[in-house]
C-alpha cells in the first residue's frame, strides 16, 4: 500500500441506503494529511442508466462518509484504454474497483504488475490470487422478477396478462452471468405458475436501445406482454416500447428504472453496487480486505433485491412477492445457479 492508512475509529457498518441499520465512525477527511485515493474503472461509459451509474452512489458515500480521493475512468469498450487506464489507476490510487467483463484480463494483468495496489472486480467471482472480487446472485434477484411476472399471471381477472401465460426476457450481451439470470427468471415464474413460460432475446450489446425496443416488439408478438429489461443501456428499449403505446409492463434490471417508464414499470431487480463500494472501501481503510478474498451477495445479503411500484400493482400481488423474498433470503426457498 503506497499511502499511509490512519486507522478509523467507530464501526463501520452498511448505509441505510438499502439496509434497514445505519452506518457510524466514518473517517473524518480532516483527520491527517495523508488521504486514500480510489479509483472506479467502467469497461465502456457512466451514464448508462443502469450497472454502471449504481456505482456512482457508492462514489458519492465513500467520498462522503470517508474523506477519500476518488478518481474515475471509462473504458469506451477499448482494450488499449483498459491498458493504459489500470496501469495509470496503479499510479494514483490504492483501491481500484473494476466494472465490466471486457476489462477483466487487463485487469488480471496490471494486477500482476502492480503489486502495491489493490484492485477490485465487482460482478463476478474470479478466483484469483491478485484480486479481490464480488459476484452477485442475479439468479436470485431474476427469481424474483419471474415471480411477479408469474404471479400476475395467475391473476387473471388483473388487466395486466393476455393468456398465453408467456413473459418475455431482453439480455445484453449473452454471457455466463446473463444465462443465470435468465435461468433465475424461469425458476421464478414456474414458482407459481408451473404452465408459465418465458420467451427470452439477446440483444448482443449493452448500448443499443434500438435492438432493445426492436427484441420487445418480437417478444409481445410472441404472447409476452410482461418484459424483464436486463441489458444496461439496450434495455431503455423495453421502456421506449411502453412509452411510445406497445402493449407491454416492464420489469427493471440491475438499477432502479422506474422512473423511465413510470406508467408501465411494475418493479425493478436491484444490484448493489453502490453499498459494494461503500462496505469494501471500509474493510480496506481497516485493514481487512486482502487479495484473493471473494465475496458472493445475494438476497441474504442485500446483493440483489426486488423494488415494486405498488402504486401499479394489486396489494395481495404486492404482500406474496415479500413473503417469497424473505424465504429466499432465510433459506426456505433456495435459487438454483445452474440448469441441471
């Protein structure tokens, strides 16, 4: 570690920002002259509504509550600027907080290289001597989603589901995490509607909401009029569909996306991202974030969760969807990760 580290007094818990208990102790920036310098590294843009901008919470907190220097870093989807943007993260900061697969060997490589700085891969668990990483159960959080969906369904004197029984998936890019979220979807929605069935698209990018919009309208030919957006930026597409009068509710994927569609937006699957950033910031400035340290997050955890829009939703909809979240989160309901 190249800066001197003060020790923090007070305990250093989760932010109120999704957790029920607050925080308290954080560091005070006057404290010292030696300040802690982070860095948060996106493989293409902020600004993507979605996975990334979660991040931007979890800035705002850790400079906030710690009093720390916090130096930012987009990717653009180029390999030489993953390069040569870890390797100058190596020179500046003590912390490194990566975001996005395509960087993931660049990574592993200035990791290496740059022993005296601590990187952090948030999205996956990689298993690697160099690094600290955390995944997320999105199959649990998709679950969930698919138990809307499911439920809604089942409902069938609610104006929302035609009977076809079908509810639709729109993905990025296909992936290993992306097909344990689509496999979550489909655990959710057989849940409480074994005849269920979901009707899923790729649309092989993140930032592409025309492919998005385009994959929505296959889907509602398709019978689905319930679509789960899981595809940052190409998702908007979903919600520009319910926007501009296609008969479709949609169901958020990975940040709070209500707003985008406040009419036609049921829910929305949440990723943490931001109390990530916040809790391994503060595990680091005590000392105890080591490299090799994998963490996996999921309901228990608040990793991932299901926000709803109850304004738009039947109460006793609203009351099952809870239940059946806290069972996943004690353990009376478990989420297989894998298809058999």
């Amino acid at each position: 570690m190249k800066k001197k580290i003060l020790l923090l007094m007070g305990l250093l818990l989760m932010v109120s920002l999704v957790f029920s208990g607050c925080g308290d102790g954080a560091a005070d920036p006057d404290e010292g002259d030696d300040t802690v310098t982070v860095g948060v590294f996106v493989a293409d843009s902020f600004g993507d509504r979605a996975f990334y901008d979660i991040a931007l919470d979890g800035i705002k907190a850790i400079e906030e509550e710690f009093g720390v220097t916090v130096n930012k870093y987009e990717g653009k989807l180029d390999n030489d600027n993953f390069v040569t943007l870890l390797t100058q993260a190596a020179r500046t900061d003590d912390l490194v907080f990566v975001l996005g697969f395509e960087a993931i060997d660049a990574m592993l490589d200035a990791a290496s290289k740059n022993p005296d700085t601590l990187y952090v891969f948030l999205d996956d668990v990689l298993e690697s001597p160099d690094v600290v990483s955390l995944g997320y159960k999105d199959h649990e959080g998709t679950f969930l989603a698919g138990v809307l969906g499911g439920l809604l369904t089942v409902e069938t004197d609610v104006q929302y589901i035609n009977e076809d029984k079908v509810i639709g998936y729109v993905g990025g890019v296909d992936s290993p995490v992306m097909q344990r979220a689509l496999w979550g979807y489909e655990q959710g929605i057989k849940h409480v509607l074994p005849d269920g069935d979901v009707e899923s698209i790729f649309v092989g990018s993140w930032v592409d909401p025309a492919k998005g919009k385009e994959a929505t309208l296959a889907l509602i030919e398709k019978g689905a009029d319930i679509n789960f957006a899981y595809a940052g930026l190409s998702g908007e597409g979903v919600f520009n569909a319910a926007n501009e009068g296609a008969e479709t509710w949609v169901i958020g994927g990975g940040f709070d996306q209500r707003w985008l569609s406040p009419d036609y937006t049921i829910a929305s699957v949440m990723k943490a991202v931001d109390v990530s950033i916040y809790e391994l910031t503060g595990m680091f400035l005590k000392g105890e974030l080591e490299k090799g340290t994998d963490f996996y997050w999921g309901v228990a955890e608040r990793g991932v969760y299901l926000v709803m829009s109850e304004d738009l939703l039947p109460a006793e909809i609203v009351e099952k969807v809870n239940e059946i979240q806290e069972k996943v989160a004690n353990g009376e309901i478990t989420v297989s990760e894998f298809r058999d």
